[in-house]
C-alpha cells in the first residue's frame, strides 16, 4: 500500500466516518459525510473583540466544511452552496491531501 492509499483509507475509516468524526450532511443536493465546524470573525480573522465591537456590517455566521476530494469539488469564491436547506456563500476554498475545506457565510436573520 503506497501513502496515497493509506491516506485514502485514514479518510474514509477515521475523519470521514460518521461513528468517529463527521456526520450525514445534504450539501449542494448530496448527501454527504462531512466535517462542518461553526466559526467566529475571531476564529477566522484573528480580530480582538473590540475590532469586532466597532465593526458596523450585517452579522454573518461562519462554517468552515470539510469534505474528502474524492466526494465533492473545490468551489470557486462567491458560489453560493446550500447546507442543510440554507443557503451559504463561499468565502474560501482549496483542496489538500485529499481534504477540501470550504470556508461558508450567510446573513443571519
């Protein structure tokens, strides 16, 4: 077995197992195990909360979604991708090691 198959098979038999680490998610129209974890403007742009305090925009909500390369694509910035009935726009994108994380924003209401 080369690195590629093992990665491969850690992918599918830890991170990607929804018994370990990820759950059964519909996105875009699929029904996929991913990774989804919800982030802060903090967590994503290393800003203080009186950075964030002072800031005068409308409240998104963040999630960065993690999905194997061999399941999905890499999405081009501004598409908009739906995860669990709600719409989101892709903020980031980029696919490494057979992982392609997916930065997600919406307005929230």
């Amino acid at each position: 077995m080369n690195f590629k198959e093992a990665l491969e098979k850690d992918l599918s038999s830890v991170f990607f197992n929804v018994d370990e680490m990820a759950d059964q998610h519909e996105f875009d129209g699929q029904t996929l195990d991913l990774i989804v974890v919800d982030n802060n403007l903090e967590d994503l742009n290393g800003l203080g909360r009186e950075q964030l305090d002072a800031m005068q925009e409308v409240y998104k909500v963040y999630k960065t979604v993690y999905v194997k390369s061999s399941d999905f694509f890499v999405p081009k910035i501004g598409t908009e991708l739906v995860l669990d009935g709600l719409s989101y726009y892709v903020e980031e994108s980029g696919e490494e090691m057979g992982i392609i994380r997916i930065v997600i924003s919406a307005n929230e209401s």
